[in-house]
C-alpha cells in the first residue's frame, strides 16, 4: 500500500526478532507531520538586498550550519556581517566545503567599487617608515606617498577598504570578500594566461607565472614536488584564520573585488626575479572603472637589503 509521504513508521528499537514476533516495541508506530502551509519567510532574499547582491540567485538551498553556535547563512538579515560569516567559513576544513558555503553567500554579497583616492581628501596619514621602500623606478603622474594603515596582519584587506571606503576600518568585509572570490574562482586564478594579463614582460616558459605564485606562498615546501592547484587550496584555507599575512593571489583577488586595476609595487631589494614578478599590473576579471589603485609590499623590521622580508602593504596615495 502506498504511503502518504507526509506520514513515517518506525519502531521504538531496533529488532532482530524472528518473523511473527509481536512484542509491542517490534510493532510499528506511526508519526504524520503537519502539511506546510507556506513557504519559510526566511528562504527568501528581501527586495532591499537584492538589487545589491552580485548573484542571481534568489534562494539558499541546503544551507546547514556547520557550527551550533554560527547560525546558518540563510539566518542573516538585510545586511551581512562579515565578521559572523568569517567565522561561519573558519568551520570549513576543506576546500570543496569552503566553496559550497561560499556559494552561499552569494545573495548576501553586496558588489563595491574601488575609487580615486589621496591623503588630504580621506584624511590619511602619511607612513614616513614604509615611504622610503617606495622605488625610484616608479612612473607616475602624481608624486604618491605611503599611507599608515592597519599592522595587525590585515594589512591588504585594509588598503582595499581604503580604496572603497576611504579608511581601513572595513578589513573583515574585505577579507570575507577575498575568500569569497577565491574560493570560487579558483580555475580562474590558476590559469596562466588570466595571470598573463597586465605582466609586461615575457616570461622565459610555460607556466612561469603561476608556478611562481605558488613557490612564494608559504604552503610551498622547497624540495618537494608540488602541485599548483593544491597550493591555492591550501592558501586560501589558511586566509580563513583571522589576521593571517596575505600574498600575490589575493592581490588579484582584491583587484576583482574592487573591479579596478591594482599596481603591485614591489621595493628595489631582495631576489630581481621575485621583484619582476611581483611588480607588475594587475587586471581584475571585470573591470568598471578607469582609476588605479597603486599597493605597495613593504617590511615593518629593516630596510636592509640583507634582511629584506616583505610583510605588509600599504596603499600608495596623492596628496590630493
């Protein structure tokens, strides 16, 4: 006999009795659940938000928390918080669970803008210290000053708040959005030729570039064979630890997000070669406006080429 699909039966244990066993547990019961009368008010996206979201997609199907004290992505309200959802994506311990709950995100992400900025219109200060890493080969039209920005290891997601916002105070937005990205555009940013574009000068053989970033990535084991794509996953993993140090991938990640081009300015100290690569344009996949944001790598410790390690940024601004 069929069974109404809003009806279950089971058994209070489980039995291994013999067939024909009647003792009242082996019985089966019976439990019918309430017809749905309508549908969940909060499986849909408020008309607010989704005029600002950069997906199409109007529902989160599927979304299970992955914590009992992170609520589930379908639980936020009219706006995001991205500190929350960091934490959420902190639960994920692996790439393809990283990229499904990125996905859903997507009706809550909100798209933002790059912008022109300069030190006396956002009132930023200048940071004299990273200033004189600047490298006299630098072809600009404005004369461009290093701007103190956060040292808390939120230094890159900081100059892309600069850029958007004008202060580096929306760094866990930034972040979240750097994931967001990269987890799922990860074949884009693996690519060769994607990360061909902007680099102006000609690399010496297949695959240079991308096989670069992934020796500088401090996932990359010197001596052991490697594999590209394995090394972006476990990067981009490793970004889910607030305050995490960040490198050239999310760089480009960063350019997308504000959808404009970034220079990489990369000092006149260390290897030659990791200085060819890293200093270099940067395109983002969808471009929507003509400024460019100018980032520099930098050091907190020495300006001593025999003691140079790159270990922050700053964005490099007019005085107007």
């Amino acid at each position: 006999m069929e069974q109404d699909p809003n009806t279950i039966s089971y058994r209070d244990i489980s039995c291994f009795c013999r067939y024909g066993c009647e003792h009242a547990e082996h019985k089966l019961r019976q439990h019918i659940f309430k017809k749905p009368t309508q549908q969940l008010q909060d499986r849909s996206v408020t008309q607010s938000v989704r005029k600002n979201i950069s997906s199409p997609h109007a529902e989160v199907e599927d979304c299970q928390p992955t914590g009992a004290d992170i609520p589930c992505v379908k639980h936020f309200s009219n706006s995001l918080d991205p500190l929350m959802a960091l934490k959420r994506l902190a639960k994920c311990d692996s790439f393809g669970l990283l990229h499904h709950e990125c996905e859903a995100l997507n009706p809550y992400i909100r798209l933002i803008q790059g912008q022109r900025r300069s030190l006396s219109s956002d009132k930023l200060m200048v940071d004299t210290f990273a200033s004189g890493f600047t490298p006299k080969d630098l072809i600009t039209s404005q004369t461009m000053f290093a701007a103190k920005i956060r040292m808390d290891g939120d230094c890159l997601p900081g100059c892309g708040s600069v850029f958007a916002f004008g202060k580096d105070d929306h760094s866990d937005l930034l972040r979240l959005l750097i994931i967001h990205e990269l987890a799922l555009h990860a074949d884009f940013y693996t690519k060769e030729e994607n990360l061909m574009k902007g680099y102006q000068k000609e690399t010496s053989g297949s695959n240079e570039l991308v096989h670069a970033y992934a020796m500088y990535s401090d996932k990359f084991i010197p001596g052991v064979k490697f594999n590209v794509r394995k090394i972006f996953e476990e990067e981009t993993l490793g970004l889910l630890k607030l305050k995490s140090f960040m490198g050239i991938w999310q760089i480009f990640a960063l350019s997308s997000v504000l959808r404009m081009q970034i220079t990489s300015v990369y000092p006149q100290l260390g290897n030659p070669l990791v200085r060819q690569h890293l200093q270099r344009m940067i395109m983002p996949r969808v471009k929507s406006t003509s400024h460019i944001a100018f980032i520099m790598w930098t050091s907190t410790r020495s300006k001593s080429p025999y003691n140079w390690l790159p270990n922050h940024f700053v964005p490099l601004l007019p005085f107007r």
